[in-house]
C-alpha cells in the first residue's frame, strides 16, 4: 500500500537563508452572495502560467476585493484555459514567477510562504525526476541574491487533488459553498485522506478541500531524503 505524508519545513535545517517575494499576479478576493463569507486564499498557485499578455492582467496585479460576483466569475472564466484542465481557480490564486528577494543560502529544498508553496534547485529537480519521481514541474523564478553564485531556483507547480477525508471534518463542511467553493473550516488536528480520491499519478500535491496542506508519496520522501536531506519533514497521515 502506497504511503502518504504532510510536508512541512524542517526545524533543524542547516540552511538559514530567508527570503521576502510574493507572486507577479493575483485573483481577487470576493464576497459570496451565497454564504455570505468574505475570502480568499493565496495556497493555489500556477507559477508556470504566463499572464503578461493577458487582456485582464491590470486587474491581477495587485491584491484586492471584487465586490461584483459576477464580475469575478467573467474574470475567472478567462483564466479557465490557461490552467490545467479541471483544476480550480479560487478567490486568491496565483499566477507567474515569485518575485522577490534572498539572503543567505537556502537549501537545495525550501518551503515559503508559510509552507503553501515549495522551491528546489534545478540540480535538485533533475534529481528527482531522474529517481522516477512522477508529476514534478518546475517554474522559473525571478529572486535576486547579492551572493555573487546562486543556484538556479525553481517553483513547483504543486495542483489540487486528493481530500480530506469526512470523518476529519466538523459536521456540515465536507461539501463547500455551492456559490464560490470556500469550505469554511480549521485544519484539522488530526488529518485524515479520502483514499478513493487520491491522484494515482502524481508523486506531489495539494488537498483540494484545504489547500495548504501539501502531500508526498513514499516516494518523493525517500527521493527527498537522499537527494536534499534536512530540507523537508514528513508526517505520515492516515487512509480512510
């Protein structure tokens, strides 16, 4: 039976390096009509989606609230095509290089912006992917660094797939709001996996239903923990 983990950074990283960057393009926020919440969620991100041609892109570049629902579903539904097909496109998501600044070293794997998203080194993906790794893409990045020799850092594309399972989920919240997706609970203490819905061809994702909850296989840990150890921890969650 294949293995799960949550991933989380690794306290006891000799790395010390840290960084300030956020996403070149952003969805609005919005407030449902439905369920009344006002949201949004920066944890999906599709680095590798190029917008800088897009018609709408003025509207994408700086954080903001779309009080017009039905403005953030014609603004949504342009960028329907650019994303892989199926995936969702929530209030929040992100899109293009992460834009920012490096100090120090990181390490050959690092998690940032409170463990949502992840960079690698090229030298390290390559490894990866020659470990037979599957689903793995990175995207450029645009950080600068005064170190005078940098390594290359790429972004995974990390997509949603894969639930939480209902029995670690208060009563009433296993399905979203019908009207904008948002679940509207707390990560659960204790998570749980929905095993039918896991993805059998993908190595690494995120939940769909509590998205900054990041999920290896058995294989990446052990690619992970030979090719860029000290890098990431692995918890271990149970199938239901």
């Amino acid at each position: 039976m294949v293995r799960f983990y949550a991933l989380a950074h690794d306290e006891a990283s000799p790395w010390k390096g840290w960084f300030e960057a956020k996403h070149l393009w952003k969805m609005p926020g919005i407030h449902c009509p439905l369920c009344d919440a006002i949201w949004n969620t920066p944890a999906i991100a599709y680095p590798c989606v190029d917008l800088s041609d897009h018609p709408e892109r003025p509207k994408l570049e700086k954080a903001r609230l779309e009080k017009d629902f039905t403005e953030f579903e014609r603004l949504r539904s342009t960028l329907r095509p650019l994303v892989p097909q199926g995936m969702p496109l929530d209030p929040g998501t992100t899109f293009g290089p992460v834009i920012g600044t490096l100090k120090g070293e990181l390490g050959p794997i690092v998690l940032l912006q409170s463990d949502f998203h992840m960079l690698v080194r090229r030298e390290t993906l390559e490894l990866l992917q020659s470990s037979q790794v599957r689903g793995l893409r990175g995207c450029p990045t645009r950080l600068r660094s005064r170190r005078r020799r940098e390594h290359e850092l790429l972004e995974f594309q990390i997509e949603p797939h894969g639930l939480l399972h209902p029995d670690c989920i208060p009563p009433g919240h296993a399905t979203p709001c019908p009207k904008c997706r948002r679940y509207g609970f707390s990560r659960p203490e204790n998570p749980i996996l929905d095993a039918a819905s896991l993805p059998q061809h993908l190595d690494l994702f995120r939940l769909a239903n509590f998205a900054t909850i990041l999920v290896a296989t058995e294989r990446f840990k052990e690619a992970v923990e030979r090719q860029a150890p000290h890098c990431l921890s692995f918890r271990e969650l149970p199938l239901r």
